[in-house]
C-alpha cells in the first residue's frame, strides 16, 4: 500500500522517469522476495500490494521501452537527495517525530533500511507508544538481516497492542521465514485470527498456516 508521507513528497528534478520505473522494479523484487512481508502495515492490515504492484510495473513497461534498473548506490542517493530539506528542518527541531518518521518513510520505500530504522529508533524515541512506527521498524531491521531484532520490536509492539494485526502478522513471518519456527508463526497466526475473526486477509493467513503445520510436518 503506499505511503501517504511519500505520496505527498514533491520529488526532486534529477528524478527522471527512468530513476521512477528503476524504484517500481525494486518494489516488486522485494515484496515477492518476502511475500506478504511487512507490506501495508500502516493500514493495520496485511496487504496483497505486491501483486498491485506487479501491475503497475507491467503497466509502465508495455507503455514505452524498458528502462534499467538503478543500482541500490543510485537509489541511495536519490534518497538523500530528497531527504535534504527533511534533514535541514530537523537540525532546527531534533526531536521532530513527524519529521523523523517522514525520513525514515522515505528510506524506507527506496529500499535503504539501515538509514530507515535509524530515523525509526529516533522517532520512537519521540513516541515510543507509536505501534505502526515500531512495525516498519521491524521490517526495517530484517531486512537488513537483523532478525532478532525484529522479534524484539514486533514484541514490544504486542506488548503495548496486543491484538495489533501487522505486528502479530509479521511476527508470524519472521518466526517462519527468520527462524524456520513453524510452531512460533502458527502461534502468532491464529492469534491474529482468534483476536480479528472478520480479517479480509483471513483465508490468506489460513493458507500460511496450512504450509507452515505442512512444513513442520516434513521436518519432522
């Protein structure tokens, strides 16, 4: 699902429609790399915008001549080439949640997670109840490969939302795909499930659950 914070962001003029369909591409390759993944997190709910996004780019592509990729070196500058007026207010006010969190949205969405979770941790040391904050945070930190510290925010995420339907979710995804814990993601799930029985994601979580008891199953 897209981020409003970066809908509303006014991008700069070095950002070139190939650099644009360049960042679609990346999108893509990560939401199916990872599934479902932390995806739509801010609208408390699992999203299905990894297909959505297949789409779009599918749409791009059959609209003009395929462009290349940007390199992760590319997509980092363009980053911090939008992140500069952001980064200018917040020398005047440091502790600016709001300016922090669209910072850590901006690196966030251009795939640059380690500056992500640093704009996250400082924000949430602003507002350290901002669950959803907390939850891109966690994206944040596995995808960098730091999988415990994943568990520890979705955890404490539960602990200040216990029927928080991303944190329980992801908390599921990373028990299976981080730690190979079918058990722990079949816990987590029927929780979401037990807790928000009107899920419009239902039969989706149900389906990951059939492969992570099948899964367990083999294992064994």
């Amino acid at each position: 699902m897209p981020d409003p914070v970066i809908q509303n962001a006014k991008p700069q003029p070095a950002w070139s429609a190939r650099h644009v369909y360049g960042m679609a591409v990346v999108s893509l390759a990560v939401g199916l790399l990872a599934g479902y993944l932390f995806r739509g997190s801010e609208s408390q709910k699992p999203s299905s915008s990894p297909p959505a996004e297949a789409a779009s780019v599918q749409g791009t592509a059959g609209a003009g001549p395929a462009h290349p990729m940007p390199t992760m070196d590319q997509m980092k500058q363009m980053a911090d080439t939008m992140a500069a007026p952001l980064v200018e207010k917040l020398k005047q006010d440091p502790n600016n949640s709001k300016l922090l969190l669209q910072l850590a949205a901006l690196y966030n969405k251009t795939h640059q997670f380690q500056d992500a979770a640093g704009y996250y941790q400082r924000a949430l040391k602003a507002d350290p109840k901002n669950v959803e904050a907390r939850n891109q945070m966690a994206s944040c930190l596995y995808y960098t490969g730091d999988v415990d510290g994943a568990l520890g925010q979705l955890q404490q995420s539960l602990k200040d939302d216990p029927n928080n339907v991303n944190a329980l979710f992801n908390l599921g995804m990373v028990r299976w795909k981080g730690k190979n814990d079918s058990a722990g993601a079949i816990a987590a799930w029927q929780q979401l499930l037990k807790k928000n029985p009107t899920l419009d994601r239902k039969p989706i979580v149900e389906k990951m659950i059939a492969e992570a008891r099948t899964q367990a199953t083999a294992a064994n």
